[in-house]
C-alpha cells in the first residue's frame, strides 16, 4: 500500500510549517520508496523545532508498513531558514533512515519492530 495522507493544523498568526507534504511526497519518490504515509503538521509553542517519525511494521488489523510523520510549526521569521535545513538536510535523512530498513530483509528485526527517528531543527537557525 503506498497513500500518503496529510492533516495540517490551522496555525496562529506569526507561525509557519516547516514543509509542504508534496516535499515529503517527492523525496520519498526520487528515492524510490513506496510506504504508506501519514503527515502530521502541528503547532505547539512548547514543542517546536522537530520533524518526529516512526516506522511501523504490519500488525493487527494493518497489513503493511507504514511511516508517521510530526512536524512541529516554527516563529515566522525562522520558518525559512528551517524549511531550507530541512529540505537540504532533514528529508535527505529521513529517506536514508527509512531506505536503511526497507531494504533490509522482511524477516529482519529492525523491519518486524517499531523504529523512531527524530530530526532537530537546530536553535541556531
């Protein structure tokens, strides 16, 4: 199965996301990676500056692989600057760390169980 499904909270004035889900979309494809996908974009001025995703292996009532993307929103004026870190640096890493589990064997524990990534904006941005 291979969707991507995207949720985008509405956010207050002077905040902005971090990435387009079509970002998302694009760097999974150019990889070649077909995994069902759920995006979340959020805002929480306690929880900023941070893309979270999980792997999760087929279980109970779901059948295949998935990815569970939360991204948190950013101050307006730093919004730029963190859309750049993450599309030149953030996305290319979590294509890597997924590519690193899909291509391992099915029957593989990193495959069969849950795994997280976090990707940290950096505060000096």
């Amino acid at each position: 199965m291979d969707t991507m499904t995207s949720e985008t909270e509405k956010l207050p004035q002077g905040w902005s996301h971090v990435f387009q889900p079509s970002a998302l979309g694009h760097a999974l494809h150019a990889a070649g990676l077909t995994i069902n996908t759920h995006l979340i974009r959020g805002h929480s001025p306690k929880r900023q500056g941070f893309v979270d995703v999980q792997f999760w292996p087929p279980g109970g009532r779901i059948s295949y692989e998935r990815l569970y993307v939360v991204a948190s929103a950013m101050p307006r004026e730093r919004a730029h600057d963190a859309r750049l870190f993450i599309e030149r640096e953030g996305l290319p890493s979590l294509v890597a760390w997924i590519s690193g589990i899909l291509n391992r064997d099915p029957a593989s524990p990193v495959r069969r169980e849950s795994q997280a990534l976090r990707i940290t904006i950096p505060a000096s941005l």
